[in-house]
C-alpha cells in the first residue's frame, strides 16, 4: 500500500466503508455515504469530521509573544486567554507558507493549528525564525486527535451526546475542560461556514468521542463534503487559494493583515500591494452553462486569450449553479467582468461575482 | 455487488454498448456510477457529431472528479439522452437503462473488441 499516515480514527472510517484517499500526507477518509448526503447533513442539521491529520504545535517561553507576532499576519496582541484568531504565515516576498489558527492558551503561551499536508514544512519554517527569539517550539501533531462537530445543531448534539456544555463559548473562543482525566481543548471554530466546535484530545479520548457520536447516529462526513463546504461560503485552502505563489491581499484575505502592527514576515509586499493593488486577484466566477471549472483549468478574456485559472470549482450543492474561485489577472477582477473558462475542448461562458456563494451561519 | 447486465458490450473503461440492429446505445455501467458517486453533470456530443472507437465523446462528473467517456464504438450519433441534461443523478438509479448516446454503428466488427458480461464481471473482479 502506501507510506500514507493513519490517524487515530483510521480503523473506524475503513470499517464504516469510507472510501479511503491520500490527503496531506494522510489515509483519509473522502466519504462515507456521499458528498451530496453528508453536505447536506453539515448544513441542515448536524455531522461530525475526523480532522486528527491537522498539525498542533505549541510555542512558549519569554518571548512567544513577540515571536509568533513576528511570523504570522494577525496581531495576536489584541487577544485574551481563551481567544482563537486565523491568519496566516508569510515568506519574506508575501507568498503564503500556511495559514493557521492561533489559540491564546496563558501568557506567552500559543497553540498553532496547521495544515496537515504542510507540518514538515512548517515546524522547519517556525524553528529557522525561532533562532533569534527566546521561546521553545514543539510540535505535538502526533500527540493530538481532533474532531470537528459542525451544523445547526452542533450546540446541542455535545451536549446531549459528548455531555459537553458549550454554550458560554462565543465564536473564535475556546476552553480547556477535564474529560475524564484527559486535559483536551474545546473551540467554537470550523471550516464549513456553519455553526460548530472542533475537540483536540488524546488519540484515545477521540476515539471515545466519535464512537459515541456514531452510536447516536451522528453523520460521519468525509474530506469531500468539507471541501465543498467551505469552497461555497469562500473560505480558502492551501494548496488552491493560498500558495508560495499568492498572498493573502490577492487571495482578498486582507482582514487578516494587520499592516498597522509591528514588523511581521511578509509584512513589506503585503503593504506596498494593498496600496498599489496586487498584480493578481482570487475572484468568484459563475458559468452561464452547467459545465464544471475543475481545478487547473485554465481561464480566459473573451478573445480566449488565458489570464488565469480555476483554484476550486464545483456543480455547488447548496447553490444550484456551476461555480469557481479562480486566480486572475487583476484587470479581469472587477465584479460582472465576463470570461470564459477552458473545460475539455469547449470554452464556456462566466461572470466574476464574489466568491462567497452561500452565506456563513455563524454563532457570533 | 454491482449489476451487469447479460447481452450487453462492456470496455474497460466501463461504458456499455447495446446493441438494437444497426444502433448502439451507450452509456456507462452500474460499477461505473457506483465508483463515481453522485453523477452532477454529463458532458455530451450533439446530434450528427461522429464518434470514434476509443476515442472521448464527453464526460460523467461526479461532484469530485470529472471522468472523460470512451466511445467503445465508431459511428454518428443520432440521440443524446437529453433527460440526463437535467436529471445527470438519473444515472445512479439505473445506469444501464440512462444510457447517454446512441449511435448509428460504421463497423459492427469493433464489438468484438469488447467484453460480454461474463467476461465484465471478472474484469471488476465480482
């Protein structure tokens, strides 16, 4: 077989009978009992994800502060113990390392969330920065399991089923709780653009959980429907939205540049684009014909002429309409602009509007 | 277990052929859908428009991946399943009777190419 990763949780999905997928270096399951089904569970009612392959690592010491300040675009000063904020890493020339969740666990005291497919490269980026800073960085990717509990009735089923009362967590907040002897991290964060709570806990605690959610019938749902998910509500994964090769200020992400904060990596070219305009923008792109933007494909001016390509695209399923996020030459970028997308051997007709087709559901 | 279907043509890259005197109906098989999933979209050619064996003719997508169709046959198509153009899922609930073209065949001989169901069903390994 492969030299892929399993997570904790590897045995249970094969035994359910997920179709199994390599994904960020990881075994993973892409879906259960379909993506349209398990999509449509996340939005209207409740489904829970195994998302132990995302990366942990833990930055403390006197001057965790000011260093993890120093590599990533938020301004985690504005934070208290308890607060989460997403933001991202930056290479010297802007382009993207990650991005990632920062969790504010005690003074000089961080908990980064990363992407799975990129944990090498990250812990490697982090202790080369780290050098000149006073601070220990660990990475405990392989000690953690995670859950991720989406939809409407997120609040309700950790309660009823997980018997964890989440209702004092606000948006972007999270609490270390005591579950049954283990020391485990509760969040009110997702990537789906629904309500919800991811769960950090030991490999063996993550399997008590999801073994419970199964039992009350909780839809367990694959990488497919999250991708899905957070493609129509306009949130970005690295790899599409964010690369080397784009910034946050082109992928529109410019909320989480904090430009008025101290020197920061990146924070030079993020600056001069926000004020000068970025050579290329992510944009939205709707097709006037069912055909399907698949990632790569290339998009083009009405003389066919190529000015950029598909990030993401799908038939979307809460939105009836075939529908991409695409990076585009920034003349191309104004909303209404009409291009045309390269699928197979025909050239089909967009529209640029933004790319956020659903709207986020949120408890705020 | 998937369904095949005995009488029927099968390729490799699991399209079917039925064949009803000088005219193939082709379509994609029930392991075909089932590995697909939810089938969103169908990428077909036009009435007129010629098709040649091993050649693509279009594409079944699934809300993941999109899997370009193989014609297993040469001729000119004189149907397209224009239901599938609206109802692409039609697909997953019988995928042998929402066949996606029919074409009028140039050479009967290339069927011999393909496998009859016996030979299909050891080829998906059931």
């Amino acid at each position: 077989m492969s030299e892929n990763k399993f997570t904790c949780l590897h045995d249970k999905h094969v035994a359910l009978g997920a179709l199994m997928s390599p994904f960020g270096g990881f075994d993973m399951p892409i879906q259960y009992k379909g993506i349209v089904e398990e999509h449509n569970a996340v939005r209207n009612a409740v489904g829970v994800f195994d998302v132990s392959h995302m990366g942990e690592v833990h930055v403390t010491g006197p001057e965790a502060q000011k260093f993890v300040n120093y590599i990533f675009t938020n301004d985690i000063t504005k934070m208290e113990i308890g607060d989460i904020q997403y933001g991202m890493m930056l290479y010297p020339n802007g382009g993207t390392v990650d991005d990632l969740l920062v969790y504010t666990m005690g003074e000089n005291d961080y908990f980064l969330v990363i992407n799975a497919a990129n944990i090498d490269k990250d812990v490697a980026w982090i202790n080369e920065q780290a050098a000149n800073f006073d601070v220990k960085v660990e990475n405990q990717s392989e000690s953690y399991g995670q859950i991720a509990v989406q939809g409407p009735e997120a609040e309700k089923t950790m309660k009823a089923v997980l018997n964890l009362d989440c209702t004092d967590l606000t948006f972007y907040t999270f609490k270390c709780v005591d579950y049954n002897g283990d020391n485990i991290i509760v969040s009110r964060t997702g990537y789906t653009g629904e309500d919800g709570f991811e769960v950090y806990a030991s490999h063996k605690t993550i399997q008590d959980m999801w073994d419970m959610l199964m039992d009350a019938g909780v839809q367990p749902c694959g990488l497919g429907c999250r991708d899905t998910l957070r493609f129509e509500v306009g949130l970005p994964l690295y790899g599409d939205e964010l690369t080397a090769d784009i910034t946050p200020i082109m992928a529109g992400f410019g909320f989480f540049v904090k430009l008025d904060k101290e020197d920061f990596i990146g924070k030079d070219v993020c600056a001069q684009q926000k004020a000068e305009g970025a050579p290329k923008k992510l944009v939205g792109l709707e097709l006037h014909d069912k055909a399907i933007p698949r990632h790569g494909y290339e998009v083009c001016n009405e003389n066919e002429e190529p000015v950029g390509y598909v990030t993401t695209g799908y038939r979307g399923i809460s939105v009836d309409k075939s529908i991409a996020v695409a990076l585009v030459d920034a003349a191309y970028g104004k909303l209404g602009t009409p291009l045309k997308v390269h699928i197979r051997k025909k050239f089909f007709d967009a529209t640029v509007v933004k790319k956020k087709f659903h709207d986020k559901s949120y408890k705020k | 277990m998937s369904k095949i279907i005995d009488g029927l043509y099968y390729s490799e890259s699991h399209e079917f052929v039925k064949v009803e005197g000088d005219f193939g109906y082709v379509g994609i098989t029930d392991y075909a859908q089932h590995e697909l999933g939810n089938v969103v979209y169908v990428d077909m050619p036009e009435v007129d428009d010629e098709v040649e064996a091993g050649e693509d003719f279009g594409a079944v997508e699934s809300v993941k991946a999109a899997s370009d169709l193989v014609c297993p046959v040469s001729g000119t198509v004189v149907e397209v399943n224009e239901a599938l153009d609206d109802e692409p899922g039609l697909i997953n609930k019988d995928a042998f009777e929402n066949w996606i073209i029919k074409v009028e065949l140039s050479d009967k001989s290339e069927l011999e190419n393909l496998m009859d169901a016996a030979a299909y069903k050891a080829f998906i390994g059931e």
